[in-house]
C-alpha cells in the first residue's frame, strides 16, 4: 500500500514538473533553406530579412499570447511573408520555365486532423488564406489550378494578376539558373508551426517551388504529410527540393517515427534531415513542434531563415548555420 502511494505520488510529481516546464504556447518560423553562407546576403539584405522575420513572428506570437488558436498564429505569419518580396511564396515568388509564378499551399489543423491545401494557383495573392479555406468551407483536402482559383471567387476572394507577382530580382534569377550549366536550385518557401494555449498544434507551408521548375510541377508544400503535417502530438513543415520531401513523406515520417519508437522529436528531425535527406542528396530543412512546446529547426543547407518566439515574447531570428 505505501509502495502505490508514494508511487502515486512520484508519477503526480512528475505530470507537475512536465505541466510546469511546458510553456503555454510556442511559435516555429521558417523562410526557407538553401545556400545561404555568410557574405551571400549583403548587410542591408540580411537586415530585411531578419526584419521581416520578425514582424512576421510577432504576428503570430499576439495571436497565441491573447489566447488564440495556432491556426490563426500560422496563418498570420504566412500572410506576412507572402506579402514580402524577400522570401519566395506570393509575392516574390520564383519564376517557373516558361517565366510564369504557381504557388503552392498548406496548412493543418493538428487537433483535429483537419488540413486545406491549393496547388498550382497563379491569381492567389496569399495561397495560405485559399487553403484554409479550402479546409473550413470545402469537403475537400487539396484544390489545384484553375478550380481553386474559382472556388477562391466563389468564397469572395479577390484574385490579383501574374504581374503583382513578378519582381526584377526573379526575372534576373530565372535568366542566372536557365543559363547555368550544373542545373542550379534556386529556392525557398515559407512555413511555421504553432502550438496554442489550448494545447492545439497547427502547421502551414507556402512556396513559388524551386526556380525554373516546368510549369505545372507540383511541390511538396501542399502535400499533406510531405511538406506539410500537423496531429496532436507533432507539427512539421519543411523547405528543400520538393521532390525528395515527397518521396521520403518526410514531415509525416518525423512524427510518425517520434510516435512509434519512442524518439524524442528532436532525434526524429535530426535522423530524417541530417542523415536520411542528407544521404540522397535532399537538400533542406525543416521546422518541428510538439505537444510539450519543444521544438527544433534542423536543416543540411548553408543556411535556413528561421525564427521562434514563446511566453517570454522574445522573437529570435537566425540565418546561417553558425548561429
Ligand atoms: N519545397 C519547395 C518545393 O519544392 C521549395 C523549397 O522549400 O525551397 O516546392
């Protein structure tokens, strides 16, 4: 009898020390991996983009701090850095090969396995608010092309033409990779995963893809489980070569191994990114959330534009590996 009371007691301690070492909500921000080194970004362009780094996870950080739900956090963060012309999702997007923007999109309710994607939409300035859409007012999982286009009209939703889309920078990059001889990558997505103080988990993705891809090339981003995953234990959402992300089910296959064998998130990341992606030449990173508030941001690339923000309210931002 005493040996299950203080049993009782030692299992209640421990709930206690989790409860109290959980923080009440947590925000993971990414702008995409690639070959970002120091010296690449010229000191102004390292600043914009920290900067909007920052406004964007301070978006997402109110949403949560006032008790709202990580969906309306994810959501609010995409938003921001699809209006900006720095990170390659709505505006800003890259250039397909024959000079086009086709945006993919995802975003997933972890709670309650809900998820809402759009593919291949060109008219959609923030593909992130077509797919949540999609997830509240459709029966449907995923829309592409023209249909979601017009299901985005149906719901209200303005649509913008290709030219709000296109900057001098990507038109200048699409000539750089279409004339390269060793098939240069150039890309970059956005995405972020929150958990609320509900203890909700939520996750969203939204790219232009990779540059010069050939139009009608869909990504990993909104595919969910590929680019995209959230349940109530696991978020995910990831940036690299599309292709290796779906074939390997990669943001799926974190939380899945964290749920069947046991390994700490962490370690489930690190195994997928580091040596799994790592090893067939899958270059990028991801984003990754538990139901405890833990989180890590691996990535096999120079860089990855990253960031989080928890109760303290103190927005962290980093770029390069060696930070
Ligand atoms: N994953 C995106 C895609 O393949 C691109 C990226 O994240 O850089 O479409």
């Amino acid at each position: 009898m005493r040996k299950t009371w203080s049993g009782a007691l030692l299992a209640v301690l421990a709930i206690g020390a989790r409860a109290n070492t959980r923080p009440s909500f947590m925000l993971v921000v990414h702008g995409g991996a690639g070959s970002i080194a120091r010296g690449d970004l010229t000191p102004p362009e390292d600043s914009a983009y920290r900067a909007t780094l920052t406004e964007a996870i301070h978006r997402g950080y109110d949403v949560l701090r006032q008790g709202g739900a990580s969906l309306d956090a994810v959501q609010a963060v995409i938003t921001v850095l699809e209006d900006s012309p720095l990170f390659n999702a709505g505006k800003g997007a890259v250039l397909t090969n024959v000079g086009t923007v086709e945006l993919d999109a995802s975003i997933m309710d972890g709670g309650r396995l809900r998820a809402g994607a759009v593919a291949g939409v060109q008219h959609i300035k923030n593909p992130i608010l077509l797919a949540r859409l999609v997830m509240d007012r459709s029966p449907h999982v995923l829309l592409a092309g023209a249909g979601a286009e017009a299901f985005a009209k149906e719901q209200g939703m303005a649509l913008v033409p290709q030219s709000y889309f296109y900057t001098e920078r990507r038109r200048r990059e699409l000539k750089r990779v279409q004339e390269a001889e060793h098939g240069e990558r150039a890309h970059g997505t956005v995405g972020a995963v929150a958990l609320d103080q509900a203890g909700r988990l939520a996750a969203g993705t939204s790219t232009g893809g990779i540059a010069n891809k050939r139009w009608g090339r869909i990504g990993d981003s909104p595919i969910v489980g590929a680019g995209t995953y959230a349940n109530d234990r696991c978020a995910v959402s990831g940036t690299g070569v599309g292709e290796y992300f779906i074939r390997n089910v990669t943001a799926h296959d974190i939380c899945a191994r964290m749920a069947y064998t046991g390994v700490s998130l962490e370690q489930a990341a690190r195994d997928v990114v580091m040596t799994e992606l790592a090893r067939q030449g899958g270059d990028g990173g991801v984003i990754a959330l538990d139901s405890d508030g833990r989180f890590t941001m691996p990535f096999n690339t120079e860089g990855m534009f990253r960031g989080y923000a928890g109760p303290d309210g103190q927005i962290v931002v980093k770029i390069y590996k060696d930070e």
